[in-house]
C-alpha cells in the first residue's frame, strides 16, 4: 500500500504546502546525491546519512576470494574456508568489489558515509562459526582475503570518494581473535575443555581480589600458533589480560575476556601506544574519513583519554581535519554514554538510548513523554574539547536497529500488539523519520531500505541482499515488497528506499535539521503528538532556520493544536495527507517552516 500522497493547504491555520510530496519516485533519485553536497574533505559530521553494512552479506563482486586465502599461503592458512552460503554463521561471498559496484545504488538513496564492518584479516573459523562479521581479528595490517585486498579497499575507498561519499571502519583495541588458552580451562596443550561449557563460561572470570590471593590462570598458546597475529607485540601473553571470560558486570566488563576472545591489557603504556600506532598506520595507508569503535565500554576510560585524541591530531596531519569517531558503548543511559564524550574525550557514540526510547513509543505504544525524557538529558553531551569543535546531542549517531539487538522491523513483528503488515510498514517508516529530524546523525542498517525483517539479533539479523541461500532467512515476509531474501533485492522502487532518499533529500536542505537546536514543544502521556523545534541562528555560509516537526505516534488522526498561534507557518513536507486541515494522520509526521 502506498502511504505516500500529496500535501493539501491547510488554509484553516494558514499553512501552504511548498514541496512536492514522494509519489513521484524520480524526485528523489535525481536530488538525493552526495555530488550536490559540500566537498567530502570540508563536511561536517552532522552532514551525514550514514549506511552501516557487513560486506560479506551484500553483494559479490568476486568469486575468486570466496574462500579467503588461498590454499598455498602458509602465513594465512587461519583465514581460509568458513564459506557455505546456505549456513547463516558462515562467508556468504560478499566483498569490497560488490560494495564497489553497488556505489550507485548507495548514492542514489541520499547516503553520504559508508560504515563497514571491520576488513581487517581474521581468523576464519572459531568454535564452529566463522569470521565473516569481522570482529576476529588477527592481523591488524592487511585486509581480510575473503573480502579482498589492500588495493581493492583503496579503489572502493577512492571510488567512493569521487562520488563524495565518506567511508568510516569499524575497529577494535578491545581484543583480538581468540588464541591465548588456559590450561585450567583448555588442557596442557589448550586443544581440551577440562570447565563444563555447559554452564556457559568456557572459563569463569578471575577477579583482582582473587590474583590477589594467588588464584590465576595458566595462559599458553597453542603449538603452531605462536605467531599468528600481527604485529608481533600482539602475540605476547604478557599483553593480555588472561582473567577467563567476563559475564558483563563489575571488573570483569573491562577486564574479561568477550565470548572468550583475546582481552588486551589496555591500562599498560605499551598496549596504549601499540594500538595508537596500528591504527595511525591504517590512516596512514587508506586515508578513511573516521572510525566507529567497537565495544568502548568494555576498555578502561583511561585508554580513549590517549587513544582518540592522538589518532585525530595524526588524521590532521595528514590533511584528513574532519576525521571523526564514534564508539559503541551498549548502554541505554545517556548519564553513561555521555561519560564517553566528555570524560572519555570520543567525539560521539551510538545512540543507544535514542533507539531504546524509540521503541517505547512505537513498538510498545507508551506515550510520547518517553521521547521527552530522554532528550531532557541532551545536556549531559555538552562539552568543549581542544581537539575538536565543542560536542553535543547533535553528534549523537541516530538508529533504529543493528546487527547485534537485531533490526527495528523485527520488534514490531514481535510485538504482543499483533502489528499487521501495514502497521508494520507505518511504524518503521515514522521510526526512520524520527531517526533523521530528531538531533543526531542518521544511520540506516543495510537492508532496511529492502524491508528486511529477520528472527532475531546477532545472525539472524545480518541477512544477504545478494540472494540468499539461508533457509532461515527466506522464510521470512519482507515488508512492502512481494520479494523474500532468496532474490536480489537492490530494488530502488521500493516503498522504503524511496522514503529514506526522500528522508536524506529533506535532512540535507534544511540546515536546522543538522544543526539546529532542539527544543520541546509537545509531547504526552499517551500515544499521540511529539512536536519538537530545531532553530538554528544565521551564520556566514546560512540563513537563520527554525523548523517545527510534528509526529503522530497515534492509530488516529491528531488536532494540529501545537500550531494554533503559528499562522504564518508554511509546511514544508507532510508524509501523509490527514485530508483535513488542522490534523497529522495516523503514524505520520509533518515539517513546519516557522517565521
């Protein structure tokens, strides 16, 4: 069903309706380019439509990496195989080469910086699963064979920058693939298990208190895999921790090992100045626009007071001025996650809480005063940082699902509330919209913009647009389209791929919603209204903006009472017609150009 109409005057409060509305699919195809943006090299952050995409799971661009190192390179042998196209823990082919090809199709949805999962080389296979996520990593100097090589992220990162699109690597200093055994856990040669993994730990966290006290693991490595990780340093047990696996709380959050991968040692100077200098190469060799760290939380705060403000002055040095980062702390307390930009000294993180509010209003139907509550606490992100321009809320990174929570479509489906597919369709439309005109920089999970759904987080979220050969994935009913994952869906017809290119068209015309001020104008204890204002005051390059966005949260029309005193108000854009007036339809949203 096609939610999209055209915008009527709203003579009864004075409002006209001066832009067309997204019925007409060429519109947004023609002015959602990153070519009409200002030069990559000069952009601000807040200018960004981001897309965040797992490589291995979008488009194969060559078959001849499939298998990642080739039969023959002794030196790589750990990053062969794990390829099974049918199996959804498995390499699905995906690589730099597809993404490369699929540029125009990135393009034309009005986004502007690409986040790729990490492309650094990794170990393929690990208790029975593979690396095709790129969170296994091993050598921190070269890219993962089943994706390509160095020469091919160049020419995707070039490629993608001819077309003024930025591209952000997601990267870790929390741990590497999982080598260092325990002999208490894993046996003298660490090839055992002596723990019950049947309890869930392979090897249960070892406190302060207890080394203290003389309790401790017997860290080794196993014969033959002695130097498997680059650079060297990275192979010294002495650089790890070696306390057993954390179970997320207390110390063990920084100090354990994840899900049993390496923990490095990130409060000794040399784990510090190694990492600073591995990524200072990446920067050096691929000249990329900025990071996303990965697992921020689980690294003493400490290490980012050194780690980010280094990296950023290097990026300086090399002529990159807008280099930028943003971390992942899991967290749905902005008193927490602002710790990181501003005691932290990270330009931004993720914006946990924003999803998590998000999900209250739409997937749960609590009242819009959820939304309220947590932009209250905007404050808790104002700072001032010699390195960087002052941060704040606007900063945050904006989205509505990812691949670890799993996608927003898949809560609704879930939902107790029974949300038919046109409900469905509704609610994850005005989720995007809210992800874009609230404060904060959008990011759009690849495969969103297809109506991908998925079972679940983690693997059952990370599903192929490239036709999929997992049963599990094509079982499921993609919303707004006829298709399932078993078909190529690059489809730029589609109800939600049109409406982000629409989304971004809007978001990157009207500075207010970049940079402007938010502020409160409505909201309740119900479903219904949530009016928001974003007023930006006039600068060298602009002129001054204040835009009125109103949301329906509701199953039913709303009176438009928030502008009963804005008569010369005009509508700038209105995703669905009320046919009255002074009203916002069911699960929609209108912007305001306010005088």
């Amino acid at each position: 069903m096609n939610f999209i109409s055209k915008c009527s005057v709203l003579a009864a409060i004075g409002l006209a309706c001066v832009t067309s509305q997204l019925s007409q699919a060429s519109e947004a195809k023609l002015t959602a380019k990153a070519a009409t943006l200002a030069p990559y090299q000069q952009r601000d952050f807040q200018d960004e439509v981001f897309y965040f995409v797992l490589p291995d799971r979008f488009y194969n661009g060559d078959t001849s990496n499939d298998l990642g190192a080739a039969a023959n390179d002794k030196k790589r042998a750990v990053s062969r195989g794990g390829f099974d196209k049918s199996h959804k823990g498995m390499y699905h082919g995906g690589d730099l080469a597809g993404l490369t090809d699929k540029l125009a199709y990135l393009d034309n949805m009005g986004v502007s910086a690409i986040w790729l999962t990490p492309v650094l080389r990794n170990r393929a296979m690990q208790a029975g699963t593979s690396g095709y996520h790129g969170y296994w990593i091993l050598d921190f100097t070269e890219i993962d064979p089943h994706l390509g090589s160095n020469a091919e992220l160049k020419n995707f990162i070039d490629q993608a920058h001819k077309r003024n699109i930025k591209v952000f690597f997601d990267i870790i200093t929390n741990h590497t693939a999982d080598v260092i055994k325990y002999k208490e856990c894993h046996g003298e040669d660490g090839l055992g298990w002596i723990v019950d993994v049947s309890e869930g730990n392979d090897c249960p966290f070892i406190s302060m208190a207890q080394l203290a006290k003389g309790k401790h693991y017997s860290p080794l490595i196993p014969k033959g895999e002695e130097t498997l990780k680059y650079p060297a340093w990275l192979n010294e047990l002495s650089e790890y921790h070696n306390q057993g696996d954390s179970f997320w709380r207390g110390e063990s959050s920084v100090r354990g090992d994840f899900a049993g991968l390496d923990d490095l040692y990130t409060q000794k100077a040399s784990v510090v100045n190694g990492m600073i200098d591995i990524y200072k190469d990446i920067i050096n060799e691929f000249k990329p626009d900025g990071f996303r760290i990965d697992t921020v939380k689980h690294v003493n705060i400490e290490f980012w007071q050194q780690f980010s403000p280094a990296l950023i002055s290097h990026a300086k040095t090399l002529g990159i001025d807008n280099f930028f980062m943003f971390g992942e702390v899991y967290s749905f307390e902005p008193e927490l996650l602002s710790r990181f930009t501003t005691e932290a000294k990270i330009p931004s993180v993720l914006d946990f809480a924003f999803q998590g509010a998000m999900t209250k209003a739409l997937v749960e139907q609590q009242g819009t005063n959820v939304l309220a509550q947590l932009f209250a606490k905007d404050h808790f992100y104002q700072t001032e940082h010699k390195y960087i321009s002052n941060t704040n809320a606007n900063q945050l990174v904006n989205f509505t699902g990812n691949h670890d929570m799993g996608r927003f479509a898949y809560a609704l489906k879930q939902s107790p509330h029974n949300y038919d597919e046109q409900a469905q369709i509704q609610r994850n439309l005005l989720a995007h919209a809210m992800m874009f005109f609230s404060r904060g920089v959008p990011v759009i999970y690849y495969g969103d913009e297809q109506g991908f759904v998925g079972d679940g987080g983690d693997q059952a979220s990370r599903q192929d647009m490239m036709p999929s050969f997992v049963a599990s994935y094509n079982d499921d009913d993609l919303l707004a389209t006829s298709k399932t994952t078993a078909d190529d869906n690059f489809d730029t017809n589609h109800l939600f791929y049109q409406s982000f290119a629409k989304y971004a068209q809007l978001y990157q015309q009207y500075p207010a919603l970049r940079f402007g001020e938010q502020a409160l104008v409505y909201a309740q204890d119900k479903a219904g209204i949530f009016a928001i204002t974003r007023q930006m005051k006039a600068t060298s390059k602009t002129k001054a903006q204040n835009l009125l966005i109103v949301f329906n949260t509701a199953i039913d029309s709303q009176r438009l009472n928030v502008l009963s005193e804005k008569a010369d108000s005009k509508l700038l854009y209105r995703s669905v017609n009320a046919g009255k007036a002074d009203e916002i339809a069911p699960l929609s949203f209108a912007i305001y150009q306010l005088k």
